[in-house]
C-alpha cells in the first residue's frame, strides 16, 4: 500500500487508490498524485456501501460538509 494516506479509510469499502469523480460536478478527483489530497472530501458511510461519495472541496463546501445522500457529516480525504 502506499505511504500512510490511509488514516481514515474505510479498507472494506475502498477499490483502490486511483482515482474517483465528484459526485457532484464530475470533475476527477487523483488519489494517486497527492497534491490535491486535502481537497478531496467523502463520506465515510456512503463508500463503504460502494456508493460514489467523493466531493471536491468546492462542493462539499456547498453541501456544508452534509452528504447529500444520507446527511452524515464529510470528512476530508486527507487531514
Ligand atoms: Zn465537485
Ligand atoms: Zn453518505
């Protein structure tokens, strides 16, 4: 596995350490590269249900940190 980034991470629920889309806005969210790691946000609950519960920081903000899909609180990728 890779270098520590895995705080946090919910092991069962997770298919890698690539990349995922906003749900929002689609735009491509790279686990791999790092730079951008604290700019990406998720929802504990949904992903381990394999649901596609990644937010860039922009709309997470707009979501006021809330998952839209079972309203429990976003965290961020990397903090
Ligand atoms: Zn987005
Ligand atoms: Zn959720």
């Amino acid at each position: 596995m890779t270098i520590g980034l895995l705080k946090g991470v919910n092991r069962s629920g997770h298919k890698g350490w690539t990349t995922e889309k906003c749900a929002i806005c689609g735009t491509t969210l790279d686990f791999v590269q790092g730079y951008d790691l604290k700019n990406i946000y998720y929802c504990p609950k949904c992903v381990s249900q394999k649901l596609n519960a990644y937010f860039c920081a922009a709309d997470a903000r707009t979501l006021h940190y809330k998952c839209p899909y079972c309203k429990s609180e976003l965290k961020p990728y990397y903090a």
